[in-house]
C-alpha cells in the first residue's frame, strides 16, 4: 500500500481506506459488494509523501494542549 501510495499521491493527505466513490450513486449490487470488502478491514491513513522527522516531545504536548483545549471549548458550548 505504501509503494502505491508513493507512486500516486503528491500532497499531504488523509485517505480513508475501502472507500466508496462518492461521485456516483452505487447500484444495489455494488453497494453490497462495498459493505463485504468493508467488512474484511478498513481504516483510515495519515500521509507525507516526503516523510519527515518522527514526533519531537514538543510537538506531542502541543498537540496534547490544543487537542484538550478544543474539547474542553466545545464542552463549554454545549452547556
């Protein structure tokens, strides 16, 4: 999977595996043969096409910091 996403995928992205083409309406057959393969595994990737450093300790707590503030936002607005 990493060779054809190297060979096919320029930007940064985000892909959802076994996923369904959302320009078209599927056929009954084909939506079914959709939810099988899903069935069998899915999931979900987080791509840098030209790799990168592994994560600084800096950056896991400012990614722990923001993520706990933005719940902590949104909680506050649903009361």
């Amino acid at each position: 999977m990493l060779a054809a996403h190297k060979s096919n995928v320029t930007e940064p992205s985000l892909c959802f595996f076994r996923g369904m083409d959302m320009t078209k309406k599927p056929t009954d057959a084909e939506d079914a043969a959709w939810t099988a393969k899903y069935k069998t595994g899915h999931g979900l990737i987080l791509f840098h096409p030209s790799g990168g450093e592994p994560m600084e300790p800096k950056q896991l707590v400012v990614e722990c910091v923001t993520t706990f503030g933005l719940n902590v936002s949104l909680l506050g607005e649903s009361q």
